[in-house]
C-alpha cells in the first residue's frame, strides 16, 4: 500500500514511509489538511530540513507526526506552542509550525495559543478544528457549537463555543484566517500567506470528524460535513454586514488578518544586542 502512494501521489515526497497508510480514522479531514501542507511546502520550495514541526496530543497531532519527513516534536498535551516557541527563540533561523487540533491548542492549551499571539512570535500554527475531543471518546470541546450532541452532552450542549480566530486576532496575531476541509484552495492560499508572514499567524482549519462528532449530529457520513460545511459557511465580507442571530451556527471563512508588527525572536535578539554593548559584554563574555 505504501508503496503504490509514492508512486502516484507527488507529495508523498514529504511523507514517512513507515509511517503509512495513516492510522487517521476514515473520513477524518486530517488527511485534506496534510496534503494542503505538503503542497505548501512544495509550492513554495522550502527545504523540509529548513523545517521543525511541532504537534501536541489528539487525532490531529497525528498530520505532522509521524507522517511529515521532517524534523518533528509530538509534545505533551497542551504545550506544542510552548516547545515551538523555545524552538524558535533557539533557533530564529528556522520555519516553525505547529499542527495539532482545537482541544489541545485552544482547550488545553489556551493560555499558550493566546500569548504566543500576543507575544507575535514567528510561528504559524495550523488548528484543526473538528469541534470535539475526538481521539479520547468523542468529549465536549470549547469548541462544539451550542446544542450538539457528545458524549459527555448527550442531551445537548449548553456550552457557548470559543471563536479561536477571533480570539487569536484580538490577542495580538500578525496573521489569522478560517477555512474548511471543503475550501482546500483557499487553505493552501492561506497557509502559504501565514508560513510568508513574519510574526505568529493561524490558520484555523475546519475538520469533519464522522466517527465521534458526525454520526452524533445527524452527520454519519464525511461526505455529509463536507456539505454541511458548504451550505453554512459564509465570507467574512458578507459575515460583516449581518447580525449575531443571521451567523448563529455559521462558519465565518476568510482572511481576519494581514498586519505588519514588531516581531518577539526579533526584538528579543535586539535587546540581548543592546544589553551586551551598554556594558561592553563581547560574544565570548555574553555566552
């Protein structure tokens, strides 16, 4: 099976051969996000050496390890941003990308998502967001939309959902948009803008999930998300003249923002520079 994808599929030049066919359940839309990277990746011409790839715990933290040939980190749960923030402050050389899922990044892992985009760090994280805590059971996430049926809301969810890019773009990010499984050209289109940006930016990807959160909500087939994907999802453009009732249960996709400002590994470099020649401190004496 390995063997006859890498001769038909070009991308998978990027990918482990041990590590294949994915171990990602079928209809999981972690497979649509890993080709868009690859093909990033390719149509950009970065050198997967020149590449560390960060992941956390969950369904999705899967995309980037094992499958993707590159340097890869798969951390503890929650914390990918904080290892690829030390990635990226030890070595400002190298394209940093984290790729993990809604309940490690923007659940447990919150606090790290909101302050590296604070902070304008130059990483870009790719979240896929599949609405649920897929891997471990199919659990109510801070992002499950109001009134859907999980495992531990069988009945429904009273819960409000955390809008992750709105958030990361009020906390300070250089770039965020939203996309689905379904835009896969404008996913590509926005990856290649958020790895092109200097500073932190999100590209927060839409994911059916069939298996937990699918067959739960009247959905038991990919094909079917994909659809309900494309009949709820509304531009950001016409999202702006509408009402909070009119986009109640809609996905709002598009570009958020494109900024320029003062990058973290930049300024932090900058000041150790200015600190070392106020007090004459040479290579050798500041190491």
């Amino acid at each position: 099976m390995a063997k006859e994808i890498y001769t038909k599929y070009k991308m998978a030049k990027y990918l482990r051969k041990e590590a294949l066919p994915t171990a990602l359940c079928p209809g999981c839309g972690g497979g649509t996000v890993l080709n868009a990277f690859a093909n990033v990746i390719d149509q950009l011409g970065i050198d997967p050496r020149d590449l560390v790839v960060v992941s956390g715990i969950g369904c999705s933290a899967w995309i980037a390890s094992p499958y993707f040939l590159a340097d890869t980190l798969h951390t503890t749960h929650g914390r990918a941003i904080a290892y690829a923030t030390g990635v990226k402050v030890g070595l400002p050389d190298k394209k940093v990308v984290v790729i993990s899922g809604d309940g490690d990044l923007a659940g447990i892992g919150g606090n790290h998502l909101i302050h590296a985009a604070r902070r304008n760090i130059d990483i870009t994280v790719i979240l896929v967001n599949n609405f649920i805590y897929g891997m471990t059971g199919g659990q109510v996430a801070p992002t499950t939309p109001f009134g859907a049926i999980t495992t531990t809301s069988p009945y429904r969810n009273v819960e409000h959902p955390l809008n992750i890019s709105e958030t990361v773009a009020s906390a300070g990010a250089s770039y965020v948009a939203r996309w689905t499984t379904f835009h896969v050209y404008p996913l590509i289109e926005s990856i290649k803008r958020a790895l092109s940006v200097k500073g932190f930016a999100l590209v927060e990807a839409i994911s059916q999930c069939p298996v937990q959160f699918g067959r739960r909500n009247r959905m038991k087939t990919p094909t079917e998300m994909l659809r309900w994907f494309q009949k709820n999802s509304i531009p950001i453009s016409k999202a702006r003249n509408m009402s909070p009732d009119e986009l109640q249960g809609k996905i709002v996709v598009g570009e958020l923002v494109n900024r320029e400002k003062p990058e973290f590994t930049e300024e932090l470099n900058s000041l150790i520079e200015e600190v070392s020649k106020h007090y004459g401190l040479g290579d050798n004496d500041a190491d």
